[in-house]
C-alpha cells in the first residue's frame, strides 16, 4: 500500500518495520479526539479563506460518517497506516475524493497527535475526576458511620496513642483531596492546544489558531511551536499523580489488608469485595486490596519510563514520543479500574469497634498522657517521660496495664500522683484530651468532617467545568 508520505521513497517499507513503527493497536482509542481536531481544522481552514466552503463540507459530513463507522464496529484499521490519522485520512480520502487530501493543509502529524493526546488527557482528567470525588465520599461516609469508634494509633507498627477510627480514615481523605489538586494541575496543562504548530516551526499559510481553540475549548494556545509538538509535560504530570494516588491507595490497602487478618480482626470485608482459596476452605482473602498495592509499582513504571524517553530528547519532535502514549493509557486504565472498586470495597466494609476498642485495654497507649498530666503538676516534661517509664517497666514486669495500678503504686514513681490519674488516663479522656486543631478529640473530627464537606462543594464545581468540555 502506498504510504500517504511515500513520494520520497523509492523502496516499500518492510513488513517488520511497519510492524514495529505503527501505533494503530493502541493510539485508536483516540478516534473521537482525531475527528473532532480534524473538523476543527477544516473549518477554520475554510473560515481562513484556505479551502472551500464546499470541500470544508465534505470533509465534516466524511468525517462524521467515519465517526459512525467506527463507533458501529464498521471500521477496519490497518497497521500500514501506521496511526489513527493516517487511517482515518485514507479512508476520508477514498470517500470523498480531493477534499479529503486538503484536509492536512497547515498541519503535521506532530501538532494533530499532540492535539489528539492533549483532549484525550483532560477528557479522562474528568473521568478520573469523577470517581476521586466518589472516593473520597466514600472514606467520608465510613468517618461519618464510625464517629465514636476508638482505635488503637500506631507508629513504626506498634501501638502508639488511642485515637478515632473516623480521624485516621480522614488522614486518607486529605491525601485523596491533595491528589485532586494535583489532578486539576494536569488538567490546566493539558488544557493548552498545540495545532498550528506543524511539524516543528508553524505554518505559511494565514490560519487563525484561536478560532480552533474555541471550537474545541481550549483555555489557551501555545506560544512556541517547538514547544508544542515536543511538550509531554502533561503526561509526565499525569503519571505523577497517578503515581501519588496509588501510592496512597497502596498505603490504605496494606492497613485493610492487616486490619481484616485474623491477627487484627478490626474490620470485616464485605464478601462481594473477596476471594477464596482453592484448597484452604476456610480462606477469605482482600484481593483488591492486594492487587490494587500490586498495580501501584506497574504505574510507578510507566513515570520511571516516560521520564526516561523524554530525558534525552533534542527538540523537536522524535519518534520516541511515541512511546507516551501505551503507558498513559494503562496508567488511565488502572486508575479507573482502581478507584471504581476501591469505593465499593469501602462501602462495604464492616467496623468491627468492639474489638478496636479492646485492643486498648492491654496495652501502655495512655503513657504519654501519663506524662502530661506529670507535666501540668508542674514537673519537666523530660522527668515526666522518665518517671511514666519506669511505671511502664513496673507494669510489665508485674503482668499489668498502667490502669490497674493503685494509687500507692503510682506514689511509688513520683508523689505528684493523685485520685485523679486514673481518670486522666481513660482511654475516652486521652482521646478527648487531644483537641488542638487538627487532632483526634471528637470536637476536631467534627470539624473535620466540616472542612472535607466543603472542600467537595469546591471540587464538584471543579468537575462541572470538566464535564462541560466535551467532544
């Protein structure tokens, strides 16, 4: 078959070339971003007085019913063609006669795959959007459910201070809302349309690149051809924040893993979110959960690789770009898939707060508000924490919690002990205890929860402009 660039060759290509070159198994999925670039471009081409009206015309009409086709499954793509433009071109061409072979005039296919790639990526920011939002209601409407739950807090894996079930779900729905933030990064960097550009340097002839921004919604033009065409800023963005979502949902995923183990036992997974084993029948096993941890490193590696390709690359544009675009889909394709489960995951999930709350009673949670309430009678804090581990040390040796201790056994460690400490060192009153802003006393969870309603009253208008640039 003839190539559409073919005029300089003297020689076919070779079939293990054409193999190894075409991007058609994978850049198809941006049909609709490739048709609509290409109205966009006749009109203004014949506003601009550099095509008829007439062929303007039988370039829409051909265009949309290519549309059509594929939309129907009527639509046969040839690796040959190499790409989604050369494919659709040819078939345009063979549709309509001449017209279709001025439809190229004052583009390149490094401004049209730029184009193409810049609306599929905001399209998907929308999408991705979308089910963030979903997310994060979902870990809001779980802090909601379990507002008096008390669990222990760890560090290093170990027990550490007692703290609200509801407060440490909203440390997850914090870090989704600054991954929507870095989402609405993406978007203002996709948001800017590269057509017009040409192959590297613009075009002789007198186009009008506004008029194009405006038919496809565009906030804003490039200001530098070489820029636009060799510009993969907004994928490596992308893969970045899918990176840092992933990351938190690996985070989240490994604490429901150990949560719903037998060791735990704090939360229970619905049965429609898990597996069993094939031999063991007792086995209930957190599959998403553990997939999803799985899929963070396959998405950690396509940044590491994009990253890669665009270090060395001289400007303009080089067919390593091409390489963007597989990993950006299965990143955009994870992502989804991901975030979709994960909020049904969690709103099937089962608190189990009674033995949350048990898991406190043995163990040395409240040494620390031991220590201040030592500090609020007046001794150094340092001395405090020296005495309330002595009392520690005591308590292990004798087989017993800092609640079992009489009050002789506190005066033993220091005479600042009074009646008092055993209620300073409840575990509702070490929660409650803690109400500086951004703590886990019920007071700050409340607030808490206030401040999250409100961030997703802003969101959702941020996913109203999304959702109305569509194609």
């Amino acid at each position: 078959m003839s190539k559409l660039w073919g005029g300089r060759f003297a020689k076919n290509t070779d079939v293990m070339v054409e193999e190894f070159t075409s991007s058609i198994s994978f850049d198809s999925r941006m049909y609709r971003q490739d048709i609509a670039g290409s109205i966009a471009h006749a009109r203004m081409l014949a506003q601009c007085g550099i095509i008829s009206q007439d062929d303007a015309r039988l370039i829409t009409d051909g265009l949309n019913d290519i549309l059509a086709d594929i939309e129907a499954g009527n639509f046969s793509f040839e690796v040959s063609l190499e790409d989604i433009h050369m494919n659709i071109e040819k078939r345009l061409t063979e549709r309509i006669g001449p017209a279709g072979g001025r439809l190229h005039t004052a583009r390149s296919r490094n401004d049209q795959v730029a184009l193409d790639t810049h609306m599929y990526v905001r399209e998907q920011v929308a999408a991705i959007g979308g089910l963030l939002f979903d997310l994060e209601q979902a870990v809001l409407d779980i802090a909601n459910k379990y507002p008096e739950t008390i669990m222990p807090g760890y560090t290093h894996l170990q027990r550490a201070q007692p703290i609200l079930f509801a407060h440490h779900m909203l440390a997850y729905f914090f870090m989704f809302e600054r991954d929507f933030r870095r989402l609405g990064g993406v978007w203002e960097s996709a948001d800017i349309m590269p057509l017009g550009a040409g192959a590297l340097a613009g075009t002789t002839f007198p186009i009008d690149r506004e008029l194009v921004a405006s038919e496809l919604k565009f906030g804003r033009i490039y200001e530098n051809s070489i820029d636009a065409v060799s510009d993969r800023d907004y994928i490596l963005e992308f893969l970045s924040f899918a990176s840092i979502l992933m990351m938190h949902l690996s985070r989240l995923s490994e604490e429901i893993i150990l949560w719903s183990s037998t060791e735990f036992s704090f939360i229970e997974l619905d049965d429609a979110h898990c597996t069993g084993s094939s031999i063991m029948p007792q086995k209930k096993n957190p599959d998403v959960a553990e997939l999803v941890r799985g899929k963070t490193g396959r998405v950690f590696g396509h940044l590491m690789a994009m990253l890669t390709v665009a270090k060395g690359l001289p400007l303009a544009y080089n067919k390593d770009l091409q390489e963007d675009k597989e990993g950006l889909f299965d990143t955009i394709d994870t992502v989804k898939f991901s975030l979709t489960v994960y909020a049904a995951m969690l709103r099937g999930l089962k608190v189990n707060s009674g033995i949350m709350r048990q898991a406190l009673k043995n163990d040395f949670s409240n040494a620390t508000d031991m220590a201040d309430y030592l500090v609020k009678k007046g001794l150094p804090f340092r001395q405090a924490h020296e005495v309330v581990g002595k009392c520690v040390a005591y308590c292990l040796n004798e087989h017993k919690t800092l609640a079992d201790l009489s009050l002789a056994e506190f005066k033993q460690f220091s005479p600042l002990f009074d009646m008092d400490i055993l209620e300073a060192i409840t575990i509702e009153t070490c929660v409650a205890a803690r109400n500086s802003l951004g703590g886990t006393s019920p007071a700050q969870v409340r607030q808490a929860v206030t401040v999250a309603k409100s961030i997703m009253e802003k969101q959702q208008k941020h996913l109203d402009m999304y959702t109305k640039i569509k194609l």
